[in-house]
C-alpha cells in the first residue's frame, strides 16, 4: 500500500465536505497536471493519503482513502486526465501545518517541503508515521 497527499483549496473543497461525502467518496476530479495525473494512476484502491488544506490553512487535516482506481476525469471531454475517488477515513487530532512540515528535518526530503506546488504527490513510509504522530495519531494506525 502506498501513501499519497492531496491538496484542496478549503473555499472550493474543505474536509468538511469531503467527510459529508461519507462512504461514497468524491471523486478527486480538476487536476490538470501531468505528473499529479500520473501519481494518480499509480494509485490503487485501498491507498491511504492525507488531506491537505492550502492557500491561508496550509495544514494536513485528515487521512482519506482511494475507494476508486484511476478513471477517466468527469470534468473534461480530454482523454488525457483521469482521476480516482477518495473517502474520508479520519480527521487529524491537530492539523500539521507546512511550517511545522519545514521545521522538522526528518521531514525536509518530503514532497510537500520541496514542492509544495504539487497538487497530488507520493508521501514516503517514514513521511507518513512522523506526521500521524504530529497530528495527534498512533503513528503506526
């Protein structure tokens, strides 16, 4: 199982819509970036990735999972874009912000560190602990 992060912008897409979403998902549609597209199709269903607020927030607020392989985007008649569908899992007991991301150095290879631009992007076993543990979770959960 890999582990990802998706980044929503709250105004557009928060957690709190995600999760209203319930059991049924969303699917993680409007990305129009080759490589996001790419991390996308690598996806398998099952993958667990963390839901990550940007622009004001900035901070990984919950843990979602791919309920839904990579598929064509609904959103676009282009062939080239897919998307895969995401349920909500938990929310983080306390959001971990990228300034607390670039502080810490055991972090500082992580995706969202080096290209915090990236809208889906892989996030490494070690990345994964260290985060569930700064948001308040059991890290091996």
């Amino acid at each position: 199982m890999r582990r990802w992060l998706f980044k929503s912008e709250p105004d557009v897409w928060s957690w709190d819509d995600q999760v209203a979403r319930g059991d049924r998902g969303e699917q993680w549609d409007g990305v129009r970036n080759y490589q996001a597209r790419n991390n996308m199709q690598a996806m398998a269903k099952g993958d667990l990735g963390f839901f990550y607020h940007s622009n004001k927030e900035r901070a990984i607020v919950g843990i979602v999972e791919v309920i839904a392989e990579a598929h064509p985007d609904s959103t676009t008649d282009d062939p080239r874009w897919h998307c895969v569908d995401i349920r909500a899992v938990e929310p983080l007991s306390r959001p971990v912000t990228l300034e607390m991301c670039k502080a810490e150095p055991r972090l500082a290879d992580m995706v969202l560190v080096r290209n915090s631009r990236l809208s889906v992007q892989p996030v490494a076993p070690e990345e994964w602990r260290l985060v569930r543990e700064l948001g308040g979770l059991d890290p091996d959960g």
